[in-house]
C-alpha cells in the first residue's frame, strides 16, 4: 500500500543577521518597530532577519519531507493559511501526486484571489515538501524523480554587491571573480552613484570577459526603462532584470519589443498562468522562476514554458535557509538552467543549519546529493523557529 500523508505543519524561521538583506541602509531608510524597512529604491519591504517559512510533511510510514516558502514579510499569513486551510485538505492524499494536490488547493481558491501572493507562496512550500516526501519515499533524488538530472553542477552568478561604497562594491566583484566566478548581477537600489556608473565601473574594473547584469527592481516606467536601458547597453549587460513593476505587462511588451539587451522576468511569479499573460504579450529573453513562489511543479511548467519560447532558464534565488534552493537546482538539473542566482550574502551564512552536500564554490553550485532534495534541517536551527 502506498504510504499517504498524515500530518502538514508550518514553521516561521527567523535568522539573525548583521547587514540587511541588499546592504546597509542608506540615510533615509529606517526601520520599524515590527523589524522592517522599505528600501527607497526600489519601494520595497524587507525584514532586519533572514526568515522563510519552512514544511515539514509526514508519511503514513513515518517518512518526512521538507519544503520552504517565502518568508520575507508577514510569515504568518502563510502559516496560517497552510495550518488553517491547505493541510486538512491534504491528509491522507498520496505524495506522489503532488502535482494534482497544487491543482486542487489552487483550485479551490480560485474565485477568492488565488492567483498569487500569500497563497501561492503557501502552495509552493506544501508542493516542494510533497515532492520531496515522495522522492524519500522512492529513495530516489528529486532530479531523477523529475525525469533525470542532466548535470551535478550549475554556473552561478553573483548576485548582489552589498557594500556601502562603490569602491567597495569593485573590490567585493574582484575577489568573487579571483575566486573562479564569471557573472555578477547588482541591485539598481544600491547603486549609490548611479546604475549607469556602476555598470561603468564594474566593466572597467573586471575587464571585457565578466558577465554582468544589472537588476532595475521594477522601479521605471516603459519609456524610463527602455532609455536606462539604452545607456547600459555599450557595456554589454547579459541581461537587464525587472525593469518595470510585475503588473505592467504593457510596459514589459514595450521594453521588450525594443530593448537591444535581453530582458529577465519572472521571480515574482507563483504559476504558468501568470507566466503566460507575459509570454502571450512580451518578448521575454531570460525567464527566471522561484522556487520559493512556484513549489516544484510550477517550476517545472514554467521552465517548459519558456523553453517553448525560445527564452533561456535562470531561476531566482533568495532568503531561506537552503531547502528549496535545493529543491531549485534539482529542478534545474533536470530541465538544463543555463545559470543560478547566488545569494552569497544568505545562502553562505544559513548552509550551515541544514545537512546536505550542497555547496557553491568557484562559479557553481554543487547539486545536493541523496534522496529527494537533498537537505535537511539542523537541531542547531530549532532555536531559530517559531509558530
């Protein structure tokens, strides 16, 4: 008899850390009494922690998996939705069914607001633990599982420079690039002296050969983005991220039918029919899925999406502690992502609350070996959890 699920639960994870996330806080940007602050470039709200919202799912012969989901603000809007809501609801449904479970739970909310946001991310933290749960289950690596992994190791770039200064920011892209990396995103809201001096200097201090990409957070308009984008272009940017907000699909058709640099979209996604709306619209060149927001079977409809139009795979990255960047790259593994996001700030400093093999060194990351995704929780990081 198949093993089937008995108990879903959810946890807050909430990490100390001494910088926030994107780097110091610039002078008017304060934080609150509830430990957020929104950074002015980009208006947007971050947390002075690194928190994430972990699952753990249980099997009816005591196999558990684990599962992670966005975090960033609010986390208990997406433990209560799961505690509340999604876990009855999955009880004693079969694991390997995980992909008709999203469905369903996606389903039931469709007329309610379901398309996005709290839910999605809750949904994506429930389906990345079922895949796990069935992988373990199996005892096979969740890449197997998703019809086989095309490689062990994955090009990662460089994502974000949070230092104060530029001369800073030049001398942390040095040391990444003198340490075997090849790519290097910044984040246009640390751009302290400006998003095209940045591109300027980082170019003229890495040389002709680095990859560089410049992440604009969604902050322009269509004509403001197109002409930003038009300056950045002689240094030849890989690609230019998020250039206007995720709901201007107008605006992205028209940077993307005119942009002569390659445009990247799609963190903010939850599920292929928000994929579609801007694939049926836009000229996407560099589609790039979060696990985070997406769970495993989105993904994986999104990455087959994008290869369908002809749009290179370089998934997302972001706060958690490891679990469904695993979950991530075991994904990419089996569909050939091209690169991944690597948070160094984040992913370095939490590795080592989880188990697992999983590393990022000399330009890749390293996918995580054993049974279904590959990580597992530390005791040392129960002090950091809460309900």
């Amino acid at each position: 008899m198949t093993a089937t699920v008995t108990q879903v639960e959810a946890f807050i994870v909430s990490l100390p850390r001494d910088v926030p996330y994107l780097g110091p806080l610039a002078a008017d940007e304060t934080v609150n009494t509830k430990g957020y602050f929104v950074r002015k470039g980009n208006r947007t709200v971050y947390p002075t922690t690194d928190m994430s919202v972990l699952v753990k799912a249980t099997a009816s012969d005591g196999t558990i998996g684990w599962g992670e989901t966005y975090g960033i603000a609010a986390p208990q809007a997406v433990v209560a939705l799961i505690d509340e809501l999604l876990a009855p609801f999955i009880i004693d449904r079969d694991p390997y069914e995980a992909a008709t479970i999203w469905q369903d739970l996606y389903d039931m909310q469709r007329v309610r607001g379901a398309s996005g946001g709290y839910y999605g991310d809750a949904l994506a933290g429930i389906d990345i633990a079922l895949c796990d749960l069935a992988c373990r289950i199996a005892d096979v690596s969740m890449s197997q599982w998703l019809g086989g992994g095309r490689v062990d190791r994955i090009p990662a770039y460089v994502s974000g420079l949070p230092k104060a200064t530029l001369d800073e920011r030049l001398d942390l892209a040095r040391h990444f690039i003198d340490n075997g990396y090849t790519a290097i995103k910044y984040a246009g809201p640390s751009a302290s002296d400006g998003i095209v001096t940045e591109m300027r200097a980082l170019r003229a201090a890495l040389g002709a050969e680095v990859d560089l990409m410049a992440d604009l957070h969604w902050r322009f308009n269509a004509k403001a983005a197109l002409a930003l984008v038009r300056e950045l272009a002689p240094y030849r940017p890989r690609f230019i991220e998020a250039p206007c907000a995720p709901e201007d699909i107008g605006g992205l058709a028209e940077v993307t039918a005119a942009s002569p640099v390659p445009i990247a979209v799609g963190e903010e996604w939850r599920n292929l029919y928000e994929a579609k709306l801007r694939f049926d619209n836009a000229r996407i060149g560099v589609v790039q899925p979060e696990i985070a927001h997406t769970g495993v079977s989105q993904f994986m409809a999104i990455a087959r999406a994008a290869r369908a139009h002809r749009a290179a795979i370089v998934p997302h990255a972001t706060i958690g502690v490891g679990i469904f960047l695993a979950a991530g790259l075991h994904a990419s593994a089996a569909m050939g992502a091209s690169m991944y996001e690597y948070q160094h700030s984040v992913f370095d400093r939490n590795l080592h609350f989880v188990n697992t093999t999983m590393c990022c060194e000399a330009g890749y990351y390293h996918v995580p070996a054993g049974p279904g995704h590959g990580v597992v929780p530390r005791v040392e990081l129960m002090q950091f959890i809460r309900r």
